[in-house]
C-alpha cells in the first residue's frame, strides 16, 4: 500500500515554494459565486492557498472529471481531492 504524505508533511515540503499570484485565477464572472477557480491541484499546498485557508473565510471545491482507470467515478456536483484536476475557492 502506498504512503501518502500527511498534511504537515505537505506544508512542510511547500514551505519555500515561489508564492502564487492568485489573481492570475481571478473569477471574472459577475454570475458565479467562486472567487477563484480554475487553479491546478499542483498549487493546492502553495504558501498562499494556505494562509488563505487558515483565516476560516474561504472554502475549496475540488473539480475534475470521472477516472475510470483508477475504478473512479465522479459524484456530478463535485470529486475527492485525491481525484480532482483543478480546485476553486469560495467565501463562507
């Protein structure tokens, strides 16, 4: 069985990871409630993703299609980090 990294483990290993300019994922959308959307899962653990998550305001949905290669089959209205493509962050 595979070992997946712990949460601090990946805070950890993201400490010194270049900062990224979130508003590069900027919702423009005036009809959508997603402040941002459309970031990479490879930026999830990035120092500013995580101190937006630690203020308690924000929210992630995480997105992304079905893998059926991995016996995956996607819930229609959102998927399980482990899965996702993309995640999106929303006020609470």
């Amino acid at each position: 069985m595979e070992n997946k990294p712990t949460f601090i483990e990946l805070y950890e290993t993201n400490t010194n990871e270049p900062r990224l300019n979130i508003m590069n994922y900027a919702n423009t959308n005036l009809d959508e409630y997603a402040m941002y959307k459309g970031i990479p899962m490879e930026f999830r653990w990035n120092p500013v993703i995580r101190e937006m998550m630690m203020t308690g305001n924000y929210r992630i949905r995480y997105r992304g299609g079905s893998k059926p290669q991995y016996g995956y089959v996607r819930n229609p209205f959102n998927t399980i980090a482990e899965y996702a493509d993309t995640f999106a962050i929303y006020p609470k």
